[in-house]
C-alpha cells in the first residue's frame, strides 16, 4: 500500500496530502515509467551513467512551473553533456510539446507521468486531492543514487535553483 504524507505540503496555503515514501539524499534513485512527448516510454535505466536533475512540477501552464523550466534550460547550457534534466508533469505529452515549442525549451526534456503515475508514487510526489504532482527537485548521481532531494513545502513557490544546481556541479 503507498503511504500517505498527511500535510505534506501546502497549495495556497491549504495542507495536502502526498502520496508516496519521503526520500532522501543517499537512497536509490527509484525507477520509473513516464511518457516522452512521442509516447514512447522513458525509464531511469534510459539515463544510466548521467547526472539527472529530476524537476517535479504540477502543470507546465501555470507560471511559477514555467519560469522553473526555462530556469533550468538556461542553466543546463552551462552543465555540459553527461547531465540531462527532467521536468515531469502530469501534463500530457502533447501539452507538453507545444508548451516546449512555444517557450523554446530545448535543452530540458519533459516527460509525464499521466499514465501511470510511478513517478509520483515513487518519489512520494503525487499530491492526492488534486491528482498533480508537487513541486520538488530531485539529483541523481552517475550510480543512480540521490545526491540531493528538495520537497518545495508550498506548491506555489520555487525551488532552491542554486542549491539544486549546486548539487549538480558537484557530481560533474
């Protein structure tokens, strides 16, 4: 049975419930079964050997889950190639493209967990009265480990960007 997080984080101020183990830096990075933007399925084993920077987010289309986004495609030029960030929604894929193509997102992959939803069980992420996923960042090393985990407490805020990134630089 998934656990449940009782006022895990809040969206507006109102307490939510996530779904989900509470991970944290040190545990093995769990897999997963998302859907890319040409619905072919993506897995961790697909990013073996990379740093990953995982970024949890509920919907594309909202403004903070935006800027987070084209964030860390800004960011990612400067990372170089043996590390690959991943912006999973619940977004649909086909949501997703057209969000990545109108905000020229292309150095970021997004990937959705509609389907399934193994993310967010997983990564303890899935927010159980609104059926998104919260907001939080998660860093696995080349070994498949997480070197760094960030549960945003409030939804509607932003991520530590320069502690993540951080996290980042120092598996490279």
């Amino acid at each position: 049975m998934t656990p449940e997080r009782e006022k895990a984080v809040t969206f507006k101020g109102r307490p939510l419930t996530l779904l989900g183990p509470r991970l944290e830096a040190g545990d093995a990075a769990p897999d997963f079964s998302l859907t890319r933007n040409d619905l072919s399925t993506a897995t961790l084993a697909d990013y073996a050997g990379q740093v990953l920077l995982l970024a949890s987010v509920p919907s594309l289309d909202t403004p903070v889950c935006d800027q987070e986004t084209r964030r860390f495609n800004q960011e990612a030029a400067a990372l170089g190639p043996g590390v690959r960030i991943l912006t999973i929604s619940m977004d649909l894929p086909f949501a997703q493209a057209r969000w990545c193509g109108a905000a020229g997102v292309d150095r970021v992959e997004t990937l959705s967990d509609y389907k399934d939803r193994t993310f967010g069980y997983a990564y303890g992420v899935y927010i159980k009265e609104l059926g998104l996923l919260a907001r939080a960042v998660f860093v696995v090393d080349r070994n498949g480990r997480l070197a760094y985990v960030e549960y945003v407490p409030e939804v509607g805020q932003h991520p530590d960007y320069d502690a993540a990134l951080a996290a980042v630089r120092r598996l490279q």
